[in-house]
C-alpha cells in the first residue's frame, strides 16, 4: 500500500522513523511487549475478548488520568504550602514545597509512559503539556504577589504611556524609550486589553503571561512537528523538550513572546500550505492573505523576530519541497516598508553600531560588566541552565545522527534549526543573543531530540509499529527526568532578583508620585520595579551601568560623587536616590558589586549631609538630594 502524505501537504509522502502514527495490530503495550490489535476508528484497542475484556479496555482508556491527577494535587499541595517571605540565591528551588518535585517527578513518568503508546488518544498528550506548563509557569504567578521581572514592569510602562499620550512619540520626546513607540505593536494590543476590560494596568495578566504564551505557542509548534510525522510520540515528546528546554525566559510579558508565537505560526503555515506542488493551487491566495495577516504584527512588534522569519522562508525557498517566493518577499516587504518609514528614526541612530558589529562573533556572544553570575546560587542554576540546552542539542545531533530517514524527510525543519546559529554574526543584541539563537533553534532541536528518546524503525505512516526493546522504554525516562527537573533551576533559580514584594513596589509607587515632572530618580541599576513607571515626564539614571572605572570613582567617595551628578538638574525637577533589596540582590548575583561595597555605598549616602532620607521600608530607602549643601561643598 502507498504511504499516505501529511494533510495539507501534497509533496514527498510522509514516512516517521520512529515508528507509525496510528494504532497498528503489533502496537507496542506498555512493557515493549506487542498489543492486542486495535479496531479501526477513535475506539482504540479491543484490549482482550474474556469476561473482563471491557474493563480492561476501560482501565487501559483512564489510566494515564491517575498520574495526572495525582501530579496536579501534589502540585495544588506544593503552591498552597509555600510561603515566600525571604529568597536565597537559589529562588524557587528551595523556596518552594518539596512536593512540587515529586508532583513533577510523577507528571514526567506519568507523560512517558501515555505518550509511548501509539494507540493512545492524543488527547492525554495535549493534557500532560498543559500540566506541565501549569506546574512550570502557574507556580510563580500564584505564590507571589507581584508580577516579576523588571522587564515586565518595563512594558506596563509603556503600555502607560501609550493610554496617556494618545498616539506614538519620537525620540526629541522620549529618548532611548521611542524605540518602543516605534514598534508598538505588542504594547497597543495590551492597551487596547486594558481599555475593554476597564482595568487601570495590566498587573494581574503580567502575572498570568508566561502561562498564556506557553500554551499559545503549542499549535503552531504541534502543527509544524506534524508535518514531518505523524508519529504521536515523537509529536508530542518533542513538544515535551521543547517546553522544558524554554527556559531562556523570554516567555514573559513582552514583545518577543507574541512575536514567537507568530513567528512559528508563519512557519507552520509555510510548511503545510506553501509547498511546490500547491503553489498554483485556487486557495493560496487565501492563505497567503493569512501569511500576510499573521506577518504584519511581528513586524510592528519586534526588532529581532522579524529578522528570524526572513531567514526561515529564504532557506525554505531553496529547499525543492518549499520552492515557493511568495513569503519570503512578502515578509521582506513588510519589513522593509515598516523600518523605512515608522521605525526609521531609530534605525540612522543605531545603523552604525549594528553595522560594526557584524561579524564579530566573539564581542557578540561575549557578556559585558554586571551579566555575570557571582556566588553560588547565582553561578549553580545558570550551569543548571547551559546543561539543559547542552543536554537539548547534544540529544537533537544524536537524534539527526541515528534517525536517517527523518533526516532525509524532515531536512526542511533541520534547516530551520541550524539557521538562528547565523544571527550571532550579526548582533550582540544587548548581550542576549545567544539566548536568542538557542529559542529560536528550541523548536526543531526539541524535534530531533526526541527522535533520539525513541526507536528507530524507518517504518512508513500505516506499516505496524515494530515492538519497542526494553532499553527504548527505561533508558529515555531518566533523560527526560533529568530535563523536566532542570527546567525549575534554570528557569526560576534567579527569583531572588525577579521578585519584588509588596513593600518594594509600594515604596517604589510613592516615590513616582512624589516626584515633580522633569524629576531624576538615580539608582544603582534598573532592577527594580516601576523602574520606567511615568518615564515621560521622570528621569532615570543607573549608576552601576557606567564602565567599571566610573563605578570605581563612585566607591570611593559614595555620597559626594553621586550628589556632584545629581545637583545640575532644572527646576521643579528634584533628584532622588533609590535602594531596594530588588537592586542589591541584581548588583550581588550579576557581579556588579560585592555586599561589601554595597553596604559601603549605602552606608556613606545614609550619613552624608547631602541626602536627606524621605521614605524607606523593610524593601529600601528613598534620599532626596539637598541641592543647596552639595553645591556648597563643590565650592
């Protein structure tokens, strides 16, 4: 019988190398043994024709229901019995509840074991993920009660800004932040969110994001690994490691993480819909009037993803099964139209610098001063991160190596992996484009290191599976603990520095509100939150973002070389100086300041006579800079 080929594509018939999609007579059972045959339909297996043939099948049906469930109480369990008063430099991982591991242990087993089956209902697959990234991405949002991440409170901000001006602003206005106006595309979304559902900020979906956008991305991720296979094992593990392998954290409130989503929707839609065969068919002006559609917001949205797609369709179009122009240049168009006109402010400014660093790898993939972990915490769960990816793409080349016939057929796909690698060429990106290349190559790494969990067969979509050796069950289980447990470190080990109590927000909150327009509130880094709340019509300054021979300059006479740059300041502007535990624990953690030096730093502003001290809390303290001594002083 001819292989059938993938929906929605008409090229090469789809072939798995991991055995077949669908339920055949000699489907493996849960020991590697072979099962009873299935019937033909969503029925399943027949599971036995004795007396207690029924309740055997019932039981095989609910099985997968026991460790889910039993996942998700002891998860309930590990939420409800964590409190979060201090962190260590450790985060989550010794804050939270121990059952939470073992919740998570189960969860894993659990998933191993249904996704296995062939025969099984995609439905419990789906229903595994979705468990995962509620213990992975729910935990945070319900044991703290603020959002974290300075970024995000970054992006509140300026969705702010755009509720309050009306409309977008240039730099003459704003500076450094018109790089947000000019791409607006995320921050007018959540503005409009904040208009229809009558709220003042968009705090509690901050919160909630991370979640939200980890369970966006599974469609198109499902939909783009479907159409190398039909294999539901390796569909749905790879879904697994790609969830647990995304611990980069851009899945938080911002830009690229709707950008992600839409960037792998493009993707999707390319592969399933823009093959050669199809590109003369009467649909496709249909869909690529979705391309178009779903295009348009990466564009407006981020600086970077855009840049990622072009390259993803101009290597598609050279592969004989995707020969079709037709994204590629919509998507070039669309950006070229865009940084021409709205973004191109930002774009003569930045030109240079950009151009200068293309090609210069080792500055690109280099972390510069205050990025580097320091103490134990800080430098344990940033190698517990580097393993995670390393174990990701070292199982995504095994999986290439020993899979040849998914090689052959999902070259396309290997393509769109190994591409992201270009981009370190290009840009340092504010010393995260490593971080960048590894997200987008996350996708069809995951893919392939699932491949490698799983047997090789090179069987054809409808040819019975083969029974799968007992070292194919037992041996790929650790792995995938090992990475499922991984995740929680690199992910959430730095809450130490993410998270911001009540008491530091509130300080915070005062402290804008006090302050007249054309204020400056000086800091020593950006680690805090409300960091940009009112930026236009406040001032910002970060003293530790300065080259270590101005920070040096600073250590030595703390109090009089920060009140000399904060005396010139115009009226009604005042200037203020700013302490939170949130700015400790980042300057500690990314070694920008030893707690020596901090507590120095502290110490002499709180006994200068040039700052009078106008708020604190268990969180911080805030100083207002007595313009009239420091000048004298300067005499």
């Amino acid at each position: 019988m001819r292989p059938t080929a993938t929906p929605g594509h008409t090229g090469t018939p789809e072939r798995t190398t991991t055995g077949e999609g669908r339920a055949g007579p000699e489907a493996a059972g849960p020991d590697g043994a072979p099962a009873p045959a299935p019937q033909t339909g969503a029925g399943g297996p027949v599971g036995g024709t004795g007396p207690h043939g029924p309740a055997r099948r019932r039981w095989s049906g609910l099985w997968p229901a026991g460790p889910l469930l039993a996942a998700l109480a002891l998860w309930t369990y590990a939420v409800r019995a964590t409190e979060i008063t201090t962190l260590d430099d450790f985060g989550l991982v010794t804050a939270v509840h121990p059952t939470y591991w073992a919740g998570l242990v189960v969860l894993t087993v659990g998933f191993w074991f249904t996704v296995r089956r062939p025969d099984r209902s995609e439905g419990w697959s789906l229903a595994y993920v979705l468990g995962l990234l509620v213990i992975e991405r729910a935990t945070q949002a319900l044991v703290y009660p603020t959002p974290l991440y300075a970024w995000a409170w970054k992006h509140d901000a300026v969705v702010g800004h755009l509720l309050t001006a009306g409309g977008l602003q240039t730099g003459a206005e704003l500076g450094d932040m018109a790089v947000y106006d000019q791409w607006p595309g995320f921050f007018a979304l959540q503005a409009a969110a904040v208009r229809l559902a009558g709220v003042e900020d968009t705090l509690t979906l901050m919160s909630w994001w991370p979640l939200l956008s980890g369970v966006l991305v599974l469609a198109p991720l499902v939909l783009i690994h479907r159409t190398f296979t039909q294999d539901r094992r390796l569909i749905w593990t790879g879904v697994w490691l790609f969830c647990v392998g995304n611990w980069v954290g851009q899945d938080y409130f911002s830009p690229q993480s709707l950008a992600l989503v839409l960037h792998l929707t493009v993707i999707a839609l390319v592969l399933r819909r823009f093959t050669a065969a199809e590109r003369r068919a009467p649909g496709q002006a249909v869909w690529t009037t979705v391309l178009i559609l779903v295009m348009v917001p990466v564009v407006l949205s981020h600086q970077l993803t855009p840049v990622m797609t072009i390259m993803s369709l101009g290597v598609l179009a050279l592969t004989r099964r995707h020969r079709d122009w037709v994204p590629f240049l919509a998507a070039v168009a669309l950006f070229a139209a865009w940084n021409l006109t709205a973004s191109l402010p930002f774009l003569s400014a930045a030109l240079p610098e950009m151009i200068a660093s293309i090609g210069d790898i080792g500055s690109n993939v280099e972390t510069g001063y205050g990025t580097t972990p320091t103490g134990t915490g800080a430098v344990a769960t940033s190698w517990a991160a580097r393993a995670l990816s390393g174990v990701v793409v070292l199982l995504a080349a095994l999986g290439v190596l020993r899979q040849r016939e998914l090689r052959a057929h999902a070259r396309p796909l290997l393509l769109l992996t190994v591409v992201p690698l270009l981009l370190i060429a290009a840009n340092d990106y504010g010393s995260e484009m490593i971080f960048r290349v590894l997200m987008f190559m996350l996708p069809g790494a995951a893919f392939f290191a699932a491949a490698a969990l799983l047997p090789r067969t090179g069987a054809a979509v409808e040819a019975p599976p083969r029974p799968a050796p007992a070292r194919h069950v037992w041996l790929p289980l650790p792995v995938l603990l090992i990475a499922s447990l991984a995740f929680v470190p690199a992910y959430a080990g730095k809450d130490r520095l993410s998270y911001f109590p009540p008491d530091e927000v509130a300080l915070v909150r005062d402290l804008v509100d006090r302050a007249p327009d054309r204020s400056l509130i000086v800091a020593p880094n950006r680690n805090y939150p409300l960091a940009y709340d009112d930026y236009w019509r406040v001032d910002h300054y970060w003293f530790l973002e300065e080259d270590r021979a101005v920070v040096d300059g600073i250590l030595r006479r703390p109090a009089f070389m920060l009140a000399l740059d904060m005396k010139d300041l115009p009226e009604p502007g005042r200037s203020y100086l700013l302490f939170t535990e949130g700015q400790r624990a980042n300057a500690e953690m990314n070694g920008q300041l030893t707690e020596d030096e901090w507590r120095r730093i502290e110490a002499s502003v709180a006994a200068s006579p040039f700052f009078d001290r106008v708020a604190g809390n268990a969180a911080g303290s805030v100083y207002e800079l007595d313009v009239e001594a420091i000048e004298e002083a300067a005499r």
